[in-house]
C-alpha cells in the first residue's frame, strides 16, 4: 500500500518521523557547508604601519583604506590616480588644472587638498615613498612599480607624520628583496600601440645581503585628435600673439602633438637590503624615472571671462572690465587672444607687460586709469 501526502491529510508514523530525520539532516548539511564558506571567506590579515609600526590593519584607529600587491596587480592599476575608483572620500586627480602633465598629484581627502601645481605652494595631503616624504606635487603621481602595500590614512596625520597632511596622508610600501633568487614580471597590451612591461628581479648576494631591481616602461599614443580652427573662422583667421622660444624657461625637447592623452614613461627602482645583526637593518634604495609623453586630454567646457563674447581692446578705456570676476582667466583669454600688433606697446605689452614674461603692470582701480 502506497500513502501519498496530500493537501488536509495526515501522513502515517513512520513518514513523519522519516520528513523529519531529512530535515534535521538538512539542517546539519546546512551548518557545515556554511561553517566551511565562512571559514574560506574569512578576511586575510593585513599588515600596515601606519603608526610607524606593524599593526593588523583591523587594530588601527584611523580610518584607513590599504591595497595590497595582489589587489594592485588583479586590477591593473599603475598608478595612484587608479585608486580615486576604489577608495571613498579621496580624490586622486592625475594632473593638476594647467599643469598639462599626469606625473602631478592633485590629491584631496575628505574635501582638503591642493589643486595648485606651483612649486612656492604645499600640499594638503603627504604622499611618502619607503618613509620618504614627496615635498611637492609635481612627481607625486607615482609609477606602482614592485608595490608591496599602499596605505591611504583619512583625517590629520600630522602627529606621526609631520605638516602638510591636514587632509591626511598616503604611504606608498615598495617590495622588501627577497632571499631566494626570483624574477616576476608582466606584460599589458592594448589600444592605440599600448604597451606596458614590467620587470622585477630579487637577486641575494648573501645570506645578510640582499638586492632587488624593478624596471618599467608604458607606452601608449594619444586618444585626443588636436584639431585646428577653422582658417575661415574668426578666431583661426586672426592672428595670435606668439611668445618667442627663448620668453619662458622650459625643459629641452618641449613641444606641441597631434594627439593628447599619451604616455610613455620608464622607471628603474633599485633596492638593497642588509641584515648586520638581528637588531639593525640597513636599506639603500634609489629610483629613476624618465617622462617624455605628450599633454593631458582636457578639453575647454566653457569659457566663462570678461572678453568671452566679445573683444575688449587692452589699450581702450573698458580695459579695466579684465579686472573684474575671474581675474587670471580674463588676463589668460586677453593674452592669447590678442593680436600681436595690439600687444606692441602699453601695459600689457608682451615685452614686459601683463602679457609678458615677467607679468608687471599696474591698474588704479579709483581713478580707472593704468
């Protein structure tokens, strides 16, 4: 005789006790392929020193967000600008406004940092190499080249790291040489000839003396066509003020591309490591890095000056409107835009005006007379 369940009716001793021993089965089932999820999902211990000693990164009380090699390598990140994606409350701008150029930091955390690439202004938040403080901007943007462990500290850090981190502070860990004989490395291949190669070499001397070399090299052509005005327009069909090549101070080989957006950067770090006796260890590290890359990508949203619509004479008497709301823009747009011939003589003559090298002049705001 066979007894199927159905909706109101009971079902014999013998199925009851059998439903219930498989559910009481299930259930231990359950709780062992739960405990050994949960055993394998348990975090990995990870060690930082951000209070300038090895802690379990759980234990340290700072809000802080830290990036081991292997995440680093898993998503292909070369640089800090990268990790802006990854880490709340921080803003890793690679390439300050103006600056034209990625290897500059323009870092802020929780809203405090420096935008400003110039060398007489400091940052908001330090970036440290190996303990090494970076002082300016420019060069802070670093290749993660043999990274061993990136620490970004939110808040004040200045009383473990000293000024210029009321915004907080990154600390960039490079690989510690290893004792055994080993060489790593990777390769990346993508659009526009990209080609990004890395090396890495640990090379023991001895038992107490141990080396290691790391050597890169990205490449990649410009993804922005720079494209000329129009010669019928009006902007193309009048002349600019051209500065000569020797006005400015500017690195040798200094000129304009076709295409934005490129690189091609090489780094050499190398790093030596000697073990003298159980209590003192002796690091000696150096790092090199050439850059020879065409501007960033930016592009002009808008134009917001005095003279955006219209043209203001810098030698007319509705000069002193430049004066106005967004003063270094409206000089900026009245320099480039102006044809030599107006830029001859005056105050803000090319020679040694506002519109020159050295940037002089004077304006009387009472009288509106320069």
């Amino acid at each position: 005789m066979s007894i199927r369940p159905m909706l109101g009716k009971q079902l014999p001793a013998h199925t009851r006790r059998f439903a219930v021993g498989s559910i009481a089965a299930a259930v231990v089932a359950t709780q062992l392929i739960g405990s050994a999820a949960f055993a394998d999902q348990q975090l990995e211990e990870i060690v930082v020193t951000a209070q300038k000693r090895s802690e379990n990164v759980q234990k340290v009380p700072i809000a802080i967000t830290a990036f081991t090699a292997e995440t680093i390598q898993s998503k292909g990140l070369n640089n800090l600008h990268a990790l802006s994606n990854l880490t709340p409350n921080v803003n890793l701008d690679g390439g300050a406004p103006f600056s034209g150029d990625s290897s500059v930091l323009s870092a802020s955390i929780r809203g405090i940092g420096q935008d400003d690439f110039a060398f007489n202004l400091d940052p908001g938040v330090g970036v440290y190499l190996d303990g090494v403080y970076l002082a300016r901007t420019i060069g802070a943007n670093q290749n993660l080249l043999d990274v061993d462990r990136i620490e970004i500290l939110k808040g004040p850090q200045g009383t473990l790291f000293g000024r210029n981190t009321i915004g907080g502070a990154i600390n960039i860990v490079t690989h510690t040489p290893g004792n055994e004989a080993k060489i790593s490395g990777s390769m990346t291949l993508g659009s526009y000839n990209r080609h990004d190669v890395l090396l890495t070499a640990d090379m023991p001397i001895s038992d107490t003396l141990l080396t290691t070399v790391s050597v890169s090299s990205q490449t990649r052509e410009g993804y922005q066509k720079v494209v000329p005005y129009p010669a019928d327009s009006i902007i193309g069909s009048t002349p600019y003020q051209v500065s000569s090549q020797t006005d400015y101070p500017k690195a040798p080989g200094t000129q304009s591309n076709s295409a934005n957006g490129g690189e091609n950067v090489q780094a050499l770090r190398l790093k030596m490591l000697w073990h003298a006796n159980d209590a003192v260890d002796l690091t000696l590290a150096g790092d090199y890095t050439h850059e020879d890359q065409s501007g960033l990508a930016n592009v002009i949203q808008s134009v917001t000056t005095a003279n955006a619509t219209g043209y203001i004479d810098p030698n007319s008497a509705g000069a002193g409107a430049l004066f106005g709301t967004n003063l270094m823009g409206n000089f900026y747009n009245m320099c480039i835009t102006t044809p030599g011939s107006a830029l001859a003589s005056g105050l803000f003559n090319s020679k040694n005006g506002l519109c020159g090298p050295l940037a002089v002049g004077t304006w009387n705001s009472t009288t509106g007379e320069f």
